[in-house]
C-alpha cells in the first residue's frame, strides 16, 4: 500500500540524534502510561500517539465541531518537487486558482495573499520552485456566499500559522463557478526559516477543516436550532454527504436502520421526518429501499456510492456550462463502465483533474456526439493522446477462462506427450480443419502460441523453446481456477489507445471547456 502525503512527508520530517529520539520515547511512553491509567483508552490519547510519532510535523489537536457550526469542506493534495514538470504543475494551479469565472471579460489571475500587493506569477513559480513541494487546498465553506472569502482566507491562514508556528508563504484565488463558492490555496512547502513545512495527519485530516469552521462560525455566528432544520431542508434531497449520513452510517445494523428505535438524543434532536426524507432520496438514487413503515434496507457503501454520484453530477454541470450543450449530452465514465463498452472518439480536451496535483482527464467527443469525460490513471496511455487525436477508451480485464484455443491446445498437447509444437500443430491443421479464409496454418498455430506465452509468463505453462510449451495434464483446470481467482475482488484500469495521430482542429471538434 501506498503512504499517504502525511507518511511520506513525515518521513522527510528533521529527525533528532538516536539518544535524544530514545530518551523522548521514554517520555512519552511515560506520560501516556499516567493518562491512561486515569482516563483508560480513548480515541484522543489513539490520535496523540499518532503525532507524536512523527518527530518534526507540526500541527494541534483541533476538537470537531458540532451540529451547529458552519461547515466547511476542505481538499487537500500536493506535489513533489521531484515530479518532472513540477514548475508546469505550480503555473497550472496559479493560473487555475487565479481565474475569475463570474468575470468573463478578465483573462488574467486573480490571485492574492497576504496584503493587496499584486502577485507576479513567474516571480512566485520561481519562489514555490525552491520548496521541496506545494500544498494545494481547496476550501469551501457553507454560505460562502455571505463571505468576503478574500478576508475569510486571510484569517484562516493566520490561525493555522498559529497552530503550526510558522510563517506560511501562500497564495489563492477565489472562485464562483459552481453553487459553491469556493478557494484555491497553494502553500509553499517550507517555512520562512527554509525547513519543510511538515503537518501531522490528523491536522490535515481534520483539523484545517474545523479552523475553516471556527472561522465562519465568528463571522456569521453559530446556526441555529432553526437554520439547522431549514439547511437540511434543503440538503436532504441533494447528492452531497449531510450531518444525517452520519447517523444511518452509525446506527444502521447489518445495512437495516429502524427509524422506530433511533432516539432523539441519537438524531441530536433532529425530527425524525427529516431522517426518513433523507431515506426516501437514497431509494431514488438506489442506494436503500423501503421494507417496512419505519425500517430501511440501506448499501454498505452507500456513502462512496453517494459521493460517486454528486461528482459525477458536479463534473456533468460544469462540462455543459463550459461547452455550452445539454447535460445529456455529457457522460462521465469510470473504469467499471468501460469494462462493458469501448468508446472511440476525438480528444476535444486534455487537463488536469481539479484539486488534484498530477492526475489528468480527458474530454472526448465521441462517434454518437457526445462529449465523454475520463480521468487518466499512471498507466492508462503508452503515449499520451493529443488534442484532436482519435483514440479508443476502454478497460483492463481479468484474466480470461477457458477458450476455444484451450481446448485445442490441450488436445494437441495430450497427443504429443504434453509438449505443444506450433510447427506440428501447424502441419496438422492444413489436413485435419478447415481453416478460415485467408489464414494459413502457421497464422492458425500462431494464435495458439500468442495465448501460451500469455500462460507461460503466469505460470501455468512453461516454455521450453521458441514454439514449444509443457502443458500439464490439469491445464483446462488449472486456467479455470486462475480465472475464478482473477475476477474475485477485481479492479480494473482505463486504457486509452490512440487509433490515429492525424489531428482535427477547428470546428469538427466543437469547444472545448474554458480555462
């Protein structure tokens, strides 16, 4: 498994001399001992272990707020300065983060920080360049649009200075092109004294976004008990994750939740109409059904599934905003959707996934016309495809069962003391089948070998010369169990392959989206 952004940079964290490190272990071992032998084992002292084990991050234990605080959502990636096109990436996200797109007659950034000075984007490409990595954190704060998000930025940059005891060299943009308003931060990755700017994971986690929500909160003042019901009114019947998510995820049993038992200091005094309202949209988007008058059968994963698709729905709107044509004109797919159909189309437009620090999509306007987003994985090209470029989009597959080639193989393989011989298969076939037109023998025999050395390289035969294989005499069995394996649990990646390097332009492409 990969580290996180918090393992990795933890690892990089200044590390003290082998003796100090051994005699603050002590120490902390010490003092935990005395709080636990007080308060027994909580989820605080769990959450404490885990930053102080990482020498060097910095970063406080922030509470999480309660029903009624302003909410805050919070994204963050980063990228590594080893990354080839590390000063691309940094332009990209200042250009990206400074764009205004209320204001369709400005093209230039809009970026700030700290004071009102203008901000100089090849001057600050070049600072961030000396960092040994970037911080890019999006943050969205409920009724943002009551904010002067400039002035909201700007006061939570100095609280988490405070927490982290640092000077942070940042800069943001705001943006207003979704129901959401919403910034863009990026954050140098060193502090003013030239030492990585490490944090701890909870602080990522949890803590950025409960010191957006302290924020909010004394500007607009906590919600309340009113708000509250008027908010989820309103959320109950939206695709992004609400407060009541988290009370079916908690008190469902076994994917049941009983809306009859749940009591009202388990609703944190919430009517229990509001819970059933919430039920009644996931039977909509299949995510739950109704068995009984009070009782739900509810998705284990009902809250990825949910997720799934409010992105989808956020990707959907903003491609038919940005190209202009009907929501049904534009598709979203997934690796499990391309399993079952290959798309082919020209590439309309290449760019980076939004918040983000390397993974790519792209945009494709298809043979039926319409326009079909894709999001890239590390592997999915051999080379990456171009604007205007025909390609095919697909995906991997698990291992396949038994074929008719097997068959044959097999047949072949027994006749000849297990030993598959392309030569003599080849020699066989011109007497004993009729073979299809325009294939000649050794083409016949030489899709049977094509197939073995798929074997051979997962070991399920061996190759003992060029045409040659030992084939056991389980072979049939042994590609059945290897198949069963491989499609248990599977998961499968996007391929794109271009099909044609010649490139339209113009207008046989349509638009593509803003920048």
């Amino acid at each position: 498994m990969k580290d996180s952004i918090l393992e990795i940079l933890a690892k990089r964290a200044p590390r003290k001399t082998r003796d100090e490190d051994a005699r603050l272990n002590r120490e902390v071992q010490k003092f935990l001992s005395r709080i636990k032998s007080k308060v027994g084992k909580s989820k605080s002292i769990k959450s404490a272990r885990g930053g102080l084990q990482s020498m060097g991050a910095r970063g406080v234990l922030v509470k999480e707020n309660n029903l009624y605080s302003r909410k805050v959502i919070v994204k963050a990636s980063y990228i590594l300065s080893s990354n080839k096109n590390f000063r691309t990436r940094i332009r990209h996200h200042l250009n990206y983060a400074g764009q205004n797109k209320l204001d369709t007659e400005k093209n230039a950034p809009e970026l700030y920080d700290r004071d009102d000075k203008a901000i100089n984007i090849k001057s600050k490409v070049n600072d961030f360049e000396s960092a040994p990595y970037i911080f890019n954190v999006i943050i969205s704060p409920e009724d943002g649009e009551k904010l002067d998000l400039k002035e909201f930025t700007r006061d939570f940059i100095s609280v988490v200075e405070k927490d982290l005891k640092a000077k942070i060299d940042w800069v943001a943009g705001n943006h207003y092109d979704t129901n959401d308003p919403h910034v863009h931060v990026l954050i140098k990755g060193m502090d003013e004294n030239g030492n990585p700017l490490l944090m701890k994971r909870d602080y990522i986690s949890n803590g950025l976004r409960s010191r957006a929500s302290q924020v909010v909160n004394k500007k607009l003042g906590l919600k309340s008990y009113e708000e509250v019901i008027e908010s989820l009114n309103l959320k109950v019947s939206m695709t992004k994750k609400c407060e009541i998510d988290t009370i079916i995820a908690q008190y469902k049993i076994e994917g049941s939740f009983n809306l009859a038992k749940i009591s009202s200091e388990d609703l944190k005094e919430l009517p229990h109409s509001l819970v059933a309202k919430r039920l009644e949209f996931f039977e909509t988007k299949g995510l739950a059904h109704k068995t009984d008058e009070h009782r739900w059968q509810v998705n284990d994963s009902f809250l990825e599934e949910l997720r799934t698709i409010d992105r989808t729905s956020s990707i959907i709107t903003k491609l038919s905003s940005a190209i202009k044509i009907d929501r049904q004109d534009c598709e979203v797919i997934s690796a499990k959707h391309a399993m079952e159909r290959v798309i082919k189309g020209h590439v309309v437009e290449r760019g980076y996934v939004e918040g983000q620090n390397a993974k790519e999509y792209l945009l494709i306007k298809s043979k039926e016309k319409k326009f079909v987003y894709v999001e890239l994985e590390k592997y999915s090209e051999n080379v990456p495809a171009q604007v205007g470029e025909f390609v095919r989009i697909d995906a991997t597959k698990p291992f396949t069962g038994i074929l008719s080639s097997d068959l044959t193989i097999d047949k072949v393989a027994q006749a000849n003391s297990g030993i598959y011989d392309a030569t003599e298969h080849a020699k066989r076939s011109e007497k004993s089948i009729v073979l299809p037109p325009g294939v000649s023998s050794t083409e016949f025999a030489q899709v049977h070998v094509k197939r073995l050395e798929l074997l051979a390289r997962k070991g399920l035969v061996e190759k003992i010369a060029e045409g040659r294989f030992l084939v056991p005499k389980d072979y049939l069995e042994k590609i059945a169990i290897e198949a069963k394996k491989s499609h248990e649990g599977y998961q499968p990646h996007i391929k794109v392959v271009r099909l044609s390097s010649a490139r339209l332009k113009g207008s046989s492409l349509g638009r593509g989206l803003s920048k």
